[in-house]
C-alpha cells in the first residue's frame, strides 16, 4: 500500500472523482482525469483509487487524515481476518 499516493489523492480529488478516474481506468486501462494518475498494473493503480477514495470519504465525515488512513488499515486487517 503506497500511502503517499493515497494521501495525495485523498487530498487532490473528491470521492466522486476518484470513482470516475476508477471508470475510466476499468474502461480504457489508465485514468484521462489530470492528476489522477498513479503507478503499478492496472490492479494495483483501481486499488490505489479505491483506497483514496475511502480515506476521502473519511475524511469528509469529519476524520482527520491520519485517523482515516488508520480506519483504512483497520477495516483491511479485518477483511483480511487479522482482527
């Protein structure tokens, strides 16, 4: 997990955006929106996004940004049966 372009991301774009820069990369294999652009596979470029665009979500409920990248990590450890 590239949490530098996650909280690049988080910071730049909305949740609305970072779903339609996730669109277009399941679309046509890369995001066109400016800045939308992150590094790795496909896979890893719609995971990256994904995570952004939790972490945005987050934020905009009211979590700063340190506590939303540690909600992120925490529901990934639960998914993945860690917790």
């Amino acid at each position: 997990m590239n949490i530098k372009e996650i909280k690049e991301l988080a910071k730049k774009f909305t949740p609305e955006q970072l779903e339609l820069c996730i669109d277009q990369t399941l679309k046509a294999g890369k995001p066109e929106l400016e800045g939308c652009q992150v590094s790795g596979d496909i896979m890893e470029v719609i995971n990256t996004l994904a995570k952004a665009q939790t972490v945005r979500e987050l934020m905009e409920q009211g979590m700063s940004e340190i506590e939303a990248i540690r909600e992120l990590a925490r529901r990934i450890r639960k998914v993945q049966g860690a917790e």
